[in-house]
C-alpha cells in the first residue's frame, strides 16, 4: 500500500503479513537481486502473481521500444525519475503505443505498495505490487495501451514513476522494476488510430495523484483550444487507509458497535466543471494482494490489483464552453471519502481540423452535485454486546446532459444519459470480545449510460453498461481451546457490455466479462500467532467477445498458493453468441 496500514478496522484481528511466521531473508540487496522476467503465460505450480486478464494486442507492424526504467530499486518514498524522448525510428502517428513493466519483490515481509507511472504528469499507469513472503519473491508483468496519451509522447518528458516503498528491519521486501514504451508504426494493415490532440493531466499539489477527503477535489485549470470540440476525462480513484476496505464501512452511529470504519459503505467519483456538476465515476472495490487475507490472492490476485481501468467520463456536452478561450476549472472529488483516497485522472481533448475556432454551449444538465444515499438500519446489540442484524446503503441516479458544438461540419448536439445505481447490503453478527464474528456483505454497482451524437441527419448512439459486483464473507471464530479460525470467501466480477449505432442501426458491439472467486481459512494461536499457511483454493475467468469476430478467454484455478490449471480458448469455442 503505500505506507504501513492500520488493520482493516471492519475485520478486527491483526492482519496477517505474508512471511510472518518465518525469518526474513537477507535484504535483495546484498543478494545482487534484479528483475526477473515471469513466463509470457502462467505456469502451473507456480506461486506467482498470476491473472485471467488479457494482454494488449499488437499490431504486425515492428515496434520501436524506449526503455523509462531498468533494474531500479524502490526503496523509500522519493520517486523515481524517468527522463522520456520519442524513438526517432519510429515517427509518429502510430499504430498503438504499449505501456510495459515487469516488476519482483524480494523475499521476505512488505506491504502491497500503489504503483503509478507519470510522464509530463499525465497517469501512463497504475496498480498496486504484490506482497512476498519469506520464501518467495513474486514477479510479474503489466500492460496498458497508452496511444490515446500519443499527444504526450511526441515530445520530450520528464516523468516519476511513484512506489512508496518501506525497507527497515521489519519490512525486508525491496521491489525492482522494468519499464517501456512500445511504439509500433502505422502501415496499411494498421492504420493510426484518432486520439486526442490534447492531454492534461489533472492531480494533486505534487503533480502525482492527489488526497482527497469528503468535501475535497483536486482540481486543474484548463485553457484548451478554440477548436475543441469532443472532451473526456479518463479518472481512476484509489481507496487508502481507513478506507482501503471501504465497502465494509458502516453509518456512524454504528462504528462502535462494529468496530468498522465510518461514512457508510457508499463511495462514488464526482467530477465538475467550473464548480457545477458535470459527470459521475462509480469506483471499483479494488482488493489488494494484502486485503483481509494475503493467501486468498496467492497466486491468483484479484479483478484488476495489479493494473486499475481508469473509467472514460464523457465530458463533451461541456466542449462548448471549453472552448470559449477562457479558463475553466475541472474539479475531481469522492462523495462520503473518510481518510482517503487517491485520485488521478487525464483530460483528452479533440479539436475540429477545419475551423480554427468552435463555439457552442450546455443547452440542459439535471445531474446534481450531489447523491443523496438512503441508509437502511436493522440492527440489534444485545446486553453481551453481540450485534446482529442487516445494514444496507442505497443510491440511485439518473440524469442527462446535452450541449452542442458548431463546428465545420455543422452542429454537432451531444446528450449524455445515464443511470448509476449502488447498494450495499451487509448481514453481521459481531461481538468485539466474545464472538464468534460474523459479517457479509453483498454489493452491486451499475452503471448505464446512452451517448447520443447528433449532426445534421446523422445520429450515433454508443450505450455502455458496466457492473462491479461483489460478495464477501468474513468469519472469525473462538475456538474452545483458545485458538481461532479464519474463514474468508470473496467473489468480484467485472462485467462490460458496449454497442453502436448510426440512425437505430447497430454496427458494433462488444462484451467481457472478468471474475475472481477466492476462499481461504487461517488458524491462530491464543496469541494470534498464524501457526499454518493458508488452506484455500481460487479461480479466475476472463471472455471478451466482439461482433467483428474478435474473442479471448482464458481460465485459472489455483490451491493452496499455486496454480493449478490454465484453460485458454474454450469460451470461444462454445460459440456463445448471447449478449
């Protein structure tokens, strides 16, 4: 994580850290440790960090690669800094531009660290590090397609790559980590894609990501061109802290009786423009190597904890007025944020090649500044001090806001519609002294939404439906001869449907769908000594699917710490065809 965490206040027992039970090995330094490149697909038997998760595809064409980092240790928490110039073979516009690293922690005990690659201050990556254990040291490899940063990347940078990283006596683990770009030429196979003519990134006062609190935003100033005339903002928000697990908060007045963190479970990414509101980003609940249990994501981690989706927020009905030649603020904030999270976020910008100057402006807007939650309490604590029960928060949102654009193909009208819907249900029995401890928690988020473009006689219409369910269930149990036992079962998925359509004809859709499904149980002493590894067993799944004939889909299983099986391809060999 970042710096060392507080024990999960929900879940009220000392977290385990990997390797605890054993003697850390000598620091990686004295050992001459580097980097060590993990196989191009997972290896059964293996305990590395492994995921169902796709690679980035390539193009045919030959790739320039411009290395950012080689075998450097992070160790504190003073960044690094990358010193960037365009490969001078391989002049753009390019095919596709591909973020590369390859990261190993030495044996011994360490956190999971956040992991964020900056160039010109603009986000090229961001993740969290796997946590070692005294007799292992994990490796393993990230990707993300970076082209639509390619505005960014025809000059010269200078950039940080950011892994807070404690060494000491305690927390031996030092990471080393590769880092590249790859520049693949355009050609008539793979012609360059439109990406934005302009990127700003928007962080915190350091020019990294920024802390935010409730009430809080890091903000950025943006004078983009006269000619703009399509805006996105691309923003990922990073629980920390206390509420690292903040889908098992509760409401205030229950903190005490549940020993939980506060706010509620309820977190949502606001954005605006010049202080009004102008979009909304739901955040994924992220596990990390280290949450709850470290052998629960040992090899097979959780939906994106080694490499974050940042989530496209369109922001076009507003290009209008961001293009009206004066300054605007953008403004990035998390509703019900408790001690905190971190947000990042990069503005793309697109301007109109045939007209030097756009105009236009927000003909409606109905989304408010903010959600108004709806918290269900049906809790009991008895005179033992047990509390059982169910607690539940609830938001639902649907707004819509339409601008246009007069640009040199005409009026170009832009209407954002979306639903946003959130519920977290959670089933306890607790009692802090006595036990048994007993907490589950069911939460879904959704989110529709239907963008419509309108030119002249020409309608597009993109719809896109994301959903990031989660089931955990967490019990600690008094057993009779003063030891305890942990069970932990987790399930998160994260599902993606996306089609368009020219005047109600649909042309293209897509689908994937990522799960992770984790059990493990732990056994302590009186003393809450760990006194066995962990005995569980995972498994991950990974289909995409397009209408262009495009498909992947890979499967894993591990037990016990290793990798079981790999199954590559039989989703698309079933030919499910059912969106």
């Amino acid at each position: 994580m970042r710096f060392p965490k507080t024990p999960n206040p929900s879940l009220r027992r000392p977290r385990l850290i990997a390797g605890t039970t054993l003697l850390p090995l000598l620091f990686a330094a004295s050992l001459g440790a580097q980097v060590v490149i993990p196989p191009s697909t997972p290896q059964v038997g293996s305990s590395n960090p492994v995921s169902a998760e796709p690679l980035v595809s390539r193009p045919e064409t030959k790739p320039c690669v411009v290395p950012l980092l080689k075998e450097q240790q992070f160790e504190g928490f003073t960044p690094v800094v990358m010193s960037y110039a365009p490969p001078a073979k391989c002049a753009g516009p390019w095919a596709k531009v591909v973020f590369t690293a390859d990261f190993t922690v030495t044996a011994g005990r360490q956190f999971d660290r956040t992991a964020a690659f900056y160039l010109g201050h603009a986000s090229i990556y961001y993740g969290t590090t796997a946590e070692p254990r005294s007799a292992l040291s994990p490796s393993w490899h990230v990707e993300r397609d970076v082209t639509d940063l390619s505005a960014i990347l025809k000059a010269a940078q200078t950039g940080e790559a950011n892994i807070g990283n404690e060494v000491d006596s305690t927390y031996t683990g030092i990471i080393y980590a590769n880092a590249a770009l790859e520049f693949y030429p355009a050609s008539w196979k793979s012609p360059a894609p439109v990406v934005p003519d302009v990127v700003v990134p928007v962080n915190g006062t350091g020019g990294d990501a920024g802390t935010v609190n409730s009430g809080q935003q890091i903000t950025q100033v943006l004078n983009l061109p006269a000619n703009t005339e399509k805006v996105f903002l691309d923003v990922i928000s990073q629980s920390q802290s206390n509420d690292e697990f903040w889908y098992l908060c509760v409401p205030n007045d229950q903190t005490g009786n549940l020993e939980s963190c506060g706010s509620t479970a309820f977190r949502e990414t606001e954005i605006t423009i010049d202080g009004n509101p102008a979009g909304v980003a739901p955040v994924y609940p992220w596990i990390y190597t280290g949450g709850i249990d470290p052998y629960l994501w040992e090899p097979i981690t959780g939906v994106q904890t080694l490499n974050f989706k940042p989530y496209r927020v369109d922001l076009t009905p507003f290009a209008g007025i961001l293009a009206d030649g004066e300054p605007h603020t953008v403004g990035i904030g998390v509703y019900n944020a408790d001690s905190y999270f971190l947000v990042t976020g990069n503005v793309l910008a697109y301007t109109d090649k045939g007209r030097k100057h756009t105009s236009g402006g927000l003909i409606s807007n109905t989304l408010t500044l903010n959600p108004t939650p709806v918290v269900t309490e049906n809790l009991v604590t008895d005179a033992n001090g047990t509390t059982t029960g169910t607690v539940a928060v609830g938001s639902k949102r649907k707004f819509e806001i339409k601008g246009y654009v007069d640009t040199s193909h005409g009026r170009v009208e832009t209407t954002v519609e979306q639903a946003v819907d959130f519920l977290n249900t959670q089933t306890v029995d607790v009692n802090p002294n006595i036990g048994p401890d007993d907490q589950d928690v069911v939460q879904t988020t959704t989110v529709d939404s239907v963008t419509t473009t309108r030119s002249g006689y020409l309608t597009e219409q993109t719809t896109k439906h994301f959903s990031y369910p989660l089931n955990l269930n967490y019990v600690f149990v008094y057993n009779p001869d003063g030891s305890y036992t942990q069970t932990v079962t987790s399930s998160q998925k994260d599902i993606v449907r996306e089609s368009k359509a020219i005047n109600g004809f649909e042309f293209f859709k897509k689908k994937s769908d990522e799960e992770v499904n984790s059990t493990d149980v732990l056994q302590f002493s009186s003393s809450f000594s760990l006194t066995a590894a962990g005995v569980g067993n995972s498994s991950a799944s990974y289909t995409s699917k397009d209408s262009d004939g495009a498909c992947y889909s890979r499967s894993l299983t591990a037990a016990n710490q290793k990798l079981t099986s790999v199954t590559d391809g039989k989703a698309c060999k079933d030919h499910d065809d059912k969106w």
